[in-house]
C-alpha cells in the first residue's frame, strides 16, 4: 500500500489532509517544499520528502499498522523513558492516540501540533499528570520538537528519545561523524567505551554516545548527500542498526532491512530530566540534507 495515496478523509486545507489507513488517521502534508505524513497514533512521523530530492525518513516495507503496536520507522516517540527503563520498553506514548491541536501554513511550509496528556491509560502505567505537545515543522527541513509540561502538583523525571530512522543507500557505504567518542555498548550490556571520530558498520550497533555534537551527521555516500541531525534538549544520542539476524527475527522488518536504514537519536538518557510542577522541558532534532 502507498500511504501517500490514501483517499483523503477530510481536507484541513488546500495543504493538509487526514486520510486513514486500518483504522489509524494519518495527517498528510503536500506543500511545494516537501511532503510529510503524521500518523495520529503514536503521534509518528512516518514520511519526510523535500521537493526534488529523495527520502529522508525510513519506514519498514512491512511496518505493522496496528493501534496497540509502535510502527516500526519513521520517528517514534519514546516517552516517559527510553529502552527497558520501564515497561512497556520505551514508554507509552509511541503506542497511543494524540490528538492534533493546531495546523498553520505558509510559504515557507506547515507547522502541525498534536497533543498527548494524561488519562486513566496512562496514569495506570506512570502516575503523574503530564501534558505533551509534539510539533512538527516540514519544509526544506525538518524540526520535530517534543515539550513535556509537568502538570502536577508534585515534581516528576522522565527520559526518551525522538528515535528516528533515516533512509540510507547501504549500510556498508556510510560514514558517522559528530557523535563524539565516548558511549555505552547496549551490544556489551551497556559496557562503557572509547570510540573514533567516525563510525562505520560491519556488525548489530547499538550505542548511546554520552557527549555528542549538537550536530550529528551522516554521510549517506551513494545518495551523494550528508543528512545533518542538529539535537536540542538532550544529554546522548543514540545510533542503532540491527543488522542481518536481528532484522530477521522481527515481523515487521524484511531480513535485508538493515542494510538501508540507521536510526541517530536525539534522547534524554541517564540522568533524566526533573520537571517541577508547571515546569516544561523541550527535546528536538531538525533534519535536512545536503547534496
């Protein structure tokens, strides 16, 4: 199925329109300087194209649209944690329903807000009152930004991550640089480790770099591009490629899935991020790429 030619549902502007695909509304963008889709759960970025140019974003060919599972691609939330810190793995927002709160447009792009807070579901699972904002802003590039406002009347911490995957040419043929050098091995059980200026692959990766740059960038070499990930409000970032047996065993990738995609996250690792009643916290990654 090409979900970028879902019938639409309902036209929000001459730009933006809601189309749905098994029971999940997803948010389409078509402005002359990219196009975007939103999936409402899970408040999941799951394509980025500027005009002319090739996709940025990478989403599974056998991603699972399914309202109680995390769609495998694009930019999942993770939140109020990142990994197994809690359970579900990597918190619960990536897995429910937002609600959009505002769309603007102009010349320059669109701007869509979706909002998640607290209910019975949620505070079943992590018992605070929260509110999130998730805002995305699609033009030549691309800014997601996540705002966590504690709307409790005690302090509460949270972790995460904007986790998301980028479309490559090969795995094989790329080149990392930015993330600095020092990180934890999640391959070794989180084994802490000295690294190089540049990471390449040959094997599973699954790194969170405790002191990277603001700017992380990939050189996508047979696209002939850099993709550049410039990160706000977090304290690593994390670089995952699952390689061939662990794209094997998981449904919802092909077995050579990993050779055209690698995810750079913008996280909130340890320590997390303490936000006192009515105190608010943003974590963002604005993409764009360079030819």
């Amino acid at each position: 199925m090409n979900l970028r030619q879902l019938s639409t549902v309902t036209a929000l502007s001459d730009l933006i329109t809601v189309c749905e695909y098994q029971g999940i509304s997803i948010i389409r963008v078509i402005h002359p300087l990219a196009e975007a889709g939103i999936s409402l759960h899970g408040g999941h970025l799951i394509w980025f194209k500027p005009a002319g140019e090739k996709d940025i974003i990478w989403l599974s060919e056998n991603a699972e649209f399914d309202t109680k599972k995390a769609i495998r691609g694009g930019i999942p939330v993770c939140w109020p944690w990142f990994g197994k810190a809690g359970t579900p793995s990597h918190g619960f927002a990536r897995t429910s329903q937002w609600t959009l709160q505002e769309h603007r447009e102009n010349e320059n792009g669109v701007i869509v807000s979706l909002q998640l807070e607290d209910n019975e579901e949620t505070r079943a699972i992590w018992p605070h009152k929260f509110s999130n904002v998730l805002t995305f802003e699609i033009g030549t590039e691309l800014k997601v930004s996540l705002t966590s406002t504690n709307t409790d009347s005690q302090p509460w911490s949270y972790g995460g991550a904007l986790h998301t995957y980028f479309d490559i040419a090969d795995i094989n043929n790329i080149e990392i640089t930015g993330m600095g050098s020092t990180y934890l091995d999640s391959t070794q059980q989180g084994k802490a480790c000295e690294g190089g200026d540049v990471l390449t692959f040959t094997s599973e990766t699954d790194r969170v770099y405790t002191q990277p740059e603001a700017t992380i960038t990939i050189n996508d070499k047979n696209n002939e591009r850099n993709i550049l990930v410039t990160n706000e409000g977090h304290n690593a970032a994390v670089i995952w490629n699952p390689w061939q047996e662990l794209s094997i065993s998981m449904g919802d990738m092909a077995d050579n899935s990993f050779e055209t995609m690698v995810c750079v996250e913008s996280t909130i690792h340890q320590p997390s991020i303490e936000l006192a009643p009515g105190q608010s916290h943003t974590l963002a990654t604005t993409v764009v790429s360079k030819y």
